[in-house]
C-alpha cells in the first residue's frame, strides 16, 4: 500500500479545524496526536484498582444495577444469529425480567447490519421516536470486526444499515492503518463513514467509533485513537468488538474517559464512551459506574453519553436484582438462556 | 535448638481451589487434648458469600459430573477410598486430638469412612438397575423409568463429636449424594471441621472434578438458610441439622421446591442405605415406540 505524503490534506471535519487549525494535513494531524502526553501507565492502573474497590450497597446498589441496564446495548454478533434470534433478543430488551415490571429497558439492541430490519419490525412502536422507554437499533459496520474491505464496501455496509433504519452505527477503524502511523487515512474514513451516516432528511445516525483497544497494544495508542476518532467526529468511542482478548478493561476505558474529559474541559462538547465485550459480572459494571461518575462525572450516567456492549451482562444484573427484590440469591435458571 | 511447630491453617475448599472466606475470618478450632503439635489451629469461617460463591462453582460442575457414566463415577470414588488409606494416620490422629476420642477409635471410624467410600463406589453403576424399571404400559410402547440426579445439594454434615464422628459423618452425608452425579455444598462439623477439610485435600488429589465437593467450613446456623432458600440448589440434606432451627430451614427450602431430608440423630445419624442415593435423583420416564411385526 502506498505511504500517504506528510503534505496530503485530510477531510476538513469541523472538529479538528477547531483545534488543530486552518491546515489541515498528514503531518498537522500527526504533530498533533504524537504531541499529546503519554499515559503514566502505572498509575492508570493503580487509579482503576483503587476506583474498582469501592463499596456499593443496599440503595446505592439498586440503583446502580437499574442504571446498569438502561446503559446496556444488547448485542448479538454471530455469525450464527437469525432473525429468530434477533426477536427473541428484542424481546429481552423490551422486557429483561418477566417476573419483574418495574425492570427498566435497555437503552438499544446491538446486531449485525443485515438484522436490522428484523430488529426495527420485532421493536415496532417501542423504536418510535419519542416512544416511553425507547430503544435504538445500533448496527456494527465496516466490515466489522476485522475492518478490513475496501473503503466503499465500508461506505455501503453504513449506508445499508441507517437506511434500514439503524440509529446508530458501530464502526471499526482499521488499526493497520493506525498502528503503521498513517493517522490521516483512519480519519479520513472516520469522517467519510460518518457523512454516510446522513440520513435524507440531514439528520445523522450516532457514530461510535471502535477503537479496538486489544490490538492497539499501548495506553499511549488508545488515547491517541481516542482523541483522532473525536476530532474526526464520532459521537462515542468505543473500546473493542468483543471479538479480540482483551476487550474492554478498567484501565483502558478510563484513559478513554479521561480523553473525553479533556475533550469537553477543551470544546464543551459531551462524548459518549461505550466498554464493550468482556464485561460479565455486575460488580464489575458497578466499576465501571463509579470510574465515569469519578472521571467524567454522573451526568455521563445516560444512553446518550455511556453505553454497556454486552450480552450475557444483562442476565447477571437480573439475577443480583432478583436477589435484592427476593432476599435470597437467585439461579440461571430463572433467566432467558440467549 | 527445638524446632518450631508449622501450624496449619485449614482452608474452604470451593470449585477445586483451597481459599480463605471472602470475609477473611477465621474460627478457632481447640484440642481436646494435648498430643497435637499445636493447641489449636484456625479454620476459615464461610459467609454467605463463600456459599453463594461455592453454588456457582457446584452449579458449574453438574454437567460434567453428571454426564460421567456410573462406572466411572464408581472409580472416582474407589479412588477417594484409596487416597484416603494412604493418609489415615494423619485423619486420626486429626479426629484423637480435636474429638477426644481414643487413637483405636480415631483409627476405626477413618477405617469405617475408608469402608463406606468403597461400599457407596460400588453402588455407582448399579443405583440404576435396583431404582429404575420399566414399566408395563398399554400401548405399543417400551416405557422406562430411570433415576438421574437432582442437581446441586447442600448438605449439612453430622455436628456433634463423638459417634458417628466427624469424618465418618460427613462421608455419610456426603458420599451417597455423589454417587448418581449430584454435586455437593457441605457444612461439615462446626466444632471439628479439620476431618473434612483435610478430606478436601484428598478430592483435590483423587479425580473428583473441581467443583463437585464444596467444603464450608463455619456456622450452619449462619449459612444454611442462606443454601436453604438459594433458588439455585435442588436439594437439601439436613442430616446435622437436629440444633438448629431445621424447620424454618424447611420452610424457606419449600419456596423452591427443594427435596429436604430431615435431620437424623444418634450414631446411625445417615447410616448407609440405597433410599440416600435415590432420594436426591429425579425420575426420568421415556416413552419408545415398538416396532409392531
């Protein structure tokens, strides 16, 4: 593949006009993300340790595990998945517990772009706008999870999926690119994949930019990625595809936040964070809750500034709800087996 | 110079692993006597966390354990009897010292609990045979009844010293539940738990799947409501539990739907039977169509 020249303009998305100037080139965007400060990674992580030991109990933890589920993006991505599956997993969504109503819903389901039409007709008027307790439709695209096609099987993968009527789009960068430092080519997808998320009548499909945390090997490289997938214009970031070890961890999701911090510190401007895959217990989606109230602060505590990407999460949250409604612990057999 | 003494710190045995309660507390155990090297040795003191914690990992290893066939059950729990005459010295002299009964005694009731391993083994792929049938049904039909196991069973292991003793005890309570492919949670004896904590170390060396014996060691009175009501054990033995408030345990056991064995007192408290191994297995009824030539 040819090296892109340091001179070459990249796409001229507002944000990074903003910030990093009129001249937008190759070597102004690289200037900028090698010049952003390292990561103290021994202090990243003893920070996420010490926020992952707080106690959270009796009220506080009810409260918690509603917020956990209304966060949650129920996900299925199989290669396996069926529109049968599909219903069923939006039946999930729609009611998590069957023996308990007052369970809220998740903020959105999470499938494949060719499912999106069985997840919006088996949603109904649960996906209409302004609808109590309204889900979104959030489709993976790019060629999810590798990334690797070429940019207009990129292009049309999103455009199929928000014309299909997906409310959001989870698109991967691809890390080749990112990890040989050729910066300006993963933002120039970035913004041509969001100007794909248009729909006809201007409004735009939420971008959540996959950063691929797993395969980005260093702190330093996540919140460079955090900080071009921002200035290229994503909505959200988003830490793994849930298809590479590790997914999203503590210490990772935090340096994320703390992009997001800076960002808003910066422009005013609110960006979502989505951990996504590797996430199983409550307890440790309580860590999670408590890393952005201390980083970001609580008002990130909403679908449209933090999302959870996972799927057997939702069963475990059930069933420590159950066990705070019932006062006795509760089984896998009272939950769906999705 | 004499040497000092290495004084042991018994540990629950959960999912295969020897671990300290979440709760980091630990109870005195005391001698009855001072033949031991140590005057008392501390065991973990289970919270209801280490039995929910312990369920988890019971509930995992059903499948496995259950999906064994009986004859190679039988051979894992031969094997728990072998490992366990290779080590009697140490479970006797543990059961002289910490139950005060005489070292004859101590060596008879590890001999007696050897025994009851290899006399439940056997039963491991015969259970089937005596409990099952098939039944005469009016139609063109082979229509069997089998026995398979229930599940997760928590088990409170005979309390008080003296006879049947706290390894015999616990092999009473414990080994007729694992012969159809039940996993167990067990509360061995407050008062003398090392017998069967030791005995952990002995599941850990003899092919018993992690997770299929769960030793707790600590209050019954604190964490057997806490299994009693658990939505996610099957049944419950009550066997130890004639002190405590048993009936409420039966109770709660009830929201479930548990099997429930009430406690039994005296020394024959759990003596061997079939009806031990078939009270914790559900009955499977198959229905087959005969061919009519």
């Amino acid at each position: 593949m040819e090296t892109t020249r340091a001179g070459t303009t990249v796409a001229p998305a507002s944000r990074a006009l903003e910030v990093i100037g009129g001249d937008l080139t190759e070597r102004s965007l690289r200037r900028y993300l090698e010049g952003i400060p390292g990561v103290d990674a021994v202090g990243l992580e003893a920070r996420a340790a010490a926020l992952g030991t707080r106690s959270i109990k009796t009220t506080s933890k009810a409260w918690a595990l509603d917020t956990i589920i209304r966060l949650t993006d129920l996900t299925t991505l199989e290669g396996a998945d069926t529109p049968g599956k599909v219903k069923s997993l939006v039946a999930k969504a729609l009611v998590p517990d069957p023996d308990d109503m007052s369970t809220p819903r998740v903020a959105a389901v999470c499938v494949y772009g060719d499912m999106v039409p069985h997840a919006v007709e088996a949603l109904g008027s649960a996906h209409d706008d302004g609808a109590t307790g309204r889900i979104n439709v959030a489709a993976v695209a790019t060629a999810f999870p590798s990334g690797r096609a070429s940019r207009s099987v990129k292009l049309s993968d999103t455009s199929d999926a928000v014309a299909a009527g997906a409310d959001e789009i989870d698109m991967v960068i691809d890390r080749g690119a990112f990890l040989s430092g050729r910066y300006g080519q993963v933002f120039d997808e970035i913004v041509a994949v969001k100007e794909a998320c248009k729909r006809p009548d201007g409004t735009y499909a939420h971008l959540k930019v996959i950063l691929e945390t797993g395969e980005l090997n260093t702190y330093d490289n996540v919140r460079r990625a955090s900080w071009l997938g921002i200035l290229a214009g994503g909505d959200f970031i988003k830490t793994s595809t849930g298809k590479v070890t590790p997914a999203a961890t503590l210490p990772v999701t935090l340096s994320m936040l703390e992009v997001v911090r800076d960002w808003h510190r910066l422009t005013g401007e609110k960006i979502g964070v989505k951990p996504a895959g590797g996430i199983r217990a409550s307890k440790d989606a309580i860590k999670y809750l408590v890393t952005v109230a201390e980083t970001v602060g609580e008002e990130w505590l909403q679908p449209d500034l933090f999302r959870f990407g996972a799927s057997s999460l939702l069963n475990d949250v059930l069933l420590q709800r159950q066990k705070l409604t019932s006062g006795r612990y509760s089984g896998p057999a009272y939950v769906t087996i999705d | 110079m004499s040497r000092l003494a290495v004084p042991k710190t018994y540990k629950l045995y959960v999912g295969g692993k020897f671990i300290r309660s979440e709760s980091g507390r630990v109870y005195e155990v005391a001698t009855t006597k001072g033949s031991f090297s140590v005057s008392s040795v501390n065991a973990a003191k289970a919270s209801r966390k280490d039995a929910r914690d312990a369920v988890v990992a019971a509930r995992a290893a059903v499948s496995g354990w259950s999906g064994t066939t009986g004859y190679n059950r039988g051979q894992v729990l031969y094997r728990i009897a072998e490992i366990l005459d290779g080590r009697r010295a140490q479970f006797a002299e543990e059961i002289a010292a910490f139950e005060g009964v005489s070292a004859s005694a101590a060596q008879a009731q590890v001999d007696e609990a050897i025994d009851l391993w290899v006399w439940y083994a056997g039963w491991a792929d015969k259970y089937v045979q005596v409990a099952g049938n098939g039944n005469a049904v009016s139609g063109p039909f082979f229509n069997l009844s089998v026995p398979e196991p229930t599940g997760v069973v928590a088990v409170i292991a005979p309390q008080s010293a003296g006879v049947p003793g706290s390894l015999l005890g616990f092999v009473r309570a414990v080994a007729p539940v694992l012969v159809s492919g039940n996993t167990v949670v067990v509360i061995p004896s407050e008062k003398a738990p090392l017998a069967a904590l030791s005995l952990g170390e002995v599941f850990a060396t003899s092919d018993v799947p992690a997770g299929v014996v769960n030793v707790l060691s600590g209050s019954p009175a604190e964490i057997a409501p806490w299994l009693a009501a658990h939505a996610d054990v099957n049944a419950l033995d009550l066997l130890g539990a004639g002190e405590l408030e048993w009936v409420d345990l039966q109770i709660a056991a009830a929201d479930t739907l548990k099997r429930v064995l009430p406690p039994e007192p005296g020394p024959d408290a759990g003596a061997p039977s079939l009806e031990r191994i078939t009270f914790f297995t559900e009955t499977k009824t198959v229905w087959h169509t005969k061919g009519l030539l």
